[in-house]
C-alpha cells in the first residue's frame, strides 16, 4: 500500500512539473558552445528547440534547457545549399 502511495505522488509531481511551462535555452551559453563533431559554433533555432549546426547539418536537442551535444543525440538536417540544389533540380 505504501508503494502505490509513493508511486502516486511521484506520477502526480512528474506530471506537475511535465505542465509547468518548459525551461527556456540560456542563449549566453551558445558564446562557448560548440558542435562536438565539427567543433564549429552552434546557432539557437527557436522553432524546433535545437541547437544547430550549419558546418555539418546536425541538430542538437535540448530538454528542460540543457543541450544534449552527445554525437549519437544529434539528427541529421537539409542544409541551406542542399535545399536550394533540391529545389532547382526540381
């Protein structure tokens, strides 16, 4: 019985803090910041919540405002140059 008590206010704080409006991305931290492949720098996209780089066309995400630069975190991305080729060979 205690087990389910506890279990229930975890879910119940868990949830509380999942509604809480999302913790915002420090913009200051993109002056040290740097992708972990190209090691080039990063630029904020706020749209998709992400931490890009353009060098390599990576997306890095961020959750509750902390970066995730793990490699294996990060997803491929079209980059400018490869859009624009896409779009004239169309």
């Amino acid at each position: 019985m205690a087990g389910r008590i506890l279990l229930r206010r975890l879910h119940l704080a868990v949830t509380r803090l999942c509604s809480e409006r999302s913790i915002k991305f420090n913009e200051e931290l993109l002056q040290i910041l740097a992708c972990p492949l190209s090691k080039k720098p990063l630029r904020y996209d706020e749209k998709t919540n992400e931490l890009v780089s353009d060098e390599i066309g990576v997306a890095y995400p961020i959750r509750d405002g902390i970066p995730c630069l793990l490699p294996q975190e990060g997803r491929r991305i079209k980059r400018e140059h490869e859009k624009l080729t896409e779009a004239t060979d169309n």
